[in-house]
C-alpha cells in the first residue's frame, strides 16, 4: 500500500494504523501548508478529486475516506479484528468512529479548509466543537472497558488518539477522564506510537520526538 498523507492530520494518522495489522506500507508526504497546499495540484487532484489527505492506493484501487480504508483493511488483512464481531459492539465501534470523524473533527479546527473559511473566530470556535463533541464522554463510561469498546482495540480507538491529541492543544483533556483514560492506554501501545505524528517522514526536525 501506498499512504498519500500529511504528518499531522488527524485522518492520516487513522490510517497509518497499518501498524496494528503488522502491514508495510510507503509514505508520499502531502504538505497542506507548502506552496498553497500540495493537495490542491492538479496531479493530487487527479488521485483524490476531493482534494484532501488522505489517500490510499492498494490492491489496484484508491479509497480517500479514513473510515472506508480502516474497514477495507479489516475485511482483507490477517491481524486483530478492528470491528469487533458481536453485532451490538460493532454497532458501538461505528457509533463513535463516525461521532468522530464525522461530527467532532471536521469542526473543530482540524480540517484545513474549514479553519481556512472561520476568520478570526477560530479559537473559539474550536474549543467550543471539541467540548461539545468531547460530550462522547458519557458514552464511553457506558462502553468502555481497557479501551473504547470493551478490552479489544477497534477502530473507536484508531479514531479517538488523533483527535484527542489536536484537542489537547485547545482544552483540558482532563475534564473528561474516560476519554483521557483510554488515551493514555493506548498512547502505550507501540502501533500507536510509531503511528504518532512526531514520528512520521514528513515530520519537521523540530516536532519529531
């Protein structure tokens, strides 16, 4: 597989949890800050027509939604299950996954183009998306055991460490302690660590752990 993706976003990093299936993978590094964005050229265009990070080329196709490639790993790749195979569990992993990338990360100034359009309002208006999103709290109390969904990583986890992260810049993370719980646990996990932003090849000498 092929990753075309950026050291920081939030949505690469889901699917560089390539790592928990044990699966090798190349980088293409795509700077949305460098020269106006490396992602609006016409020849990322031509890979990914939304235009965004990231994007996947494997097995002959390109799949550009994080939530669609960890799912496409899952049903092909050998490994521990990301999608759990209780019915009422998997339900829950997909419940969380799409409250996460689908009604917190895209407002809370993660997503380039969003921030891009806010002005100066920016800050506030994060902090105000990432609270009310972190309102996932009480759900998590109900589902969690060792991580999001009883005591098998899924890919609730996958997506809730990239977010937790951003927000940490923005708002005290402790004011939900089921949350920051589960993401110090699996901060520990090394899939997780050689996943981390601080660590990837695009990652500035400066930022790198």
């Amino acid at each position: 597989p092929v990753l075309h993706g950026y050291f920081r976003s939030s949505c690469s990093w889901r699917v560089r949890i390539f790592a928990l299936k044990g699966i090798e993978y190349d980088q293409v590094p795509v700077n949305l800050i460098k020269d106006g964005g490396q992602q609006l050229t016409e020849q990322y265009k031509t890979l990914n027509p939304m235009q965004q990070v990231p994007a996947v080329e494997m097995d002959g196709i390109t799949l550009s939604q994080s939530l669609a490639v960890i799912q496409y790993i899952d049903e092909t790749r050998p490994g521990p299950r990301l999608l759990p195979a209780d019915p009422k569990k998997r339900a829950q992993v997909r419940m969380i996954s799409d409250l996460i990338a689908s009604g917190i990360q895209p407002l809370q100034f993660q997503n380039l183009y969003v921030i891009q359009k806010i002005g100066a309002d920016k800050v506030q208006w994060s902090q105000h998306f990432i609270d009310r999103g972190f309102q996932l709290e009480p759900i998590l109390k109900q589902t969690a055991g060792k991580y999001c969904v009883g005591d098998e990583i899924s890919m609730a986890d996958i997506c809730l460490v990239p977010q937790v992260y951003n927000a940490e810049f923005k708002v005290d993370v402790g004011q939900y302690p089921t949350i920051k719980r589960l993401n110090q646990t699996l901060l520990e996990i090394e899939a997780f660590k050689v996943s981390h932003p601080s660590s990837q090849p695009d990652t500035p000498a400066d930022l790198r752990a």
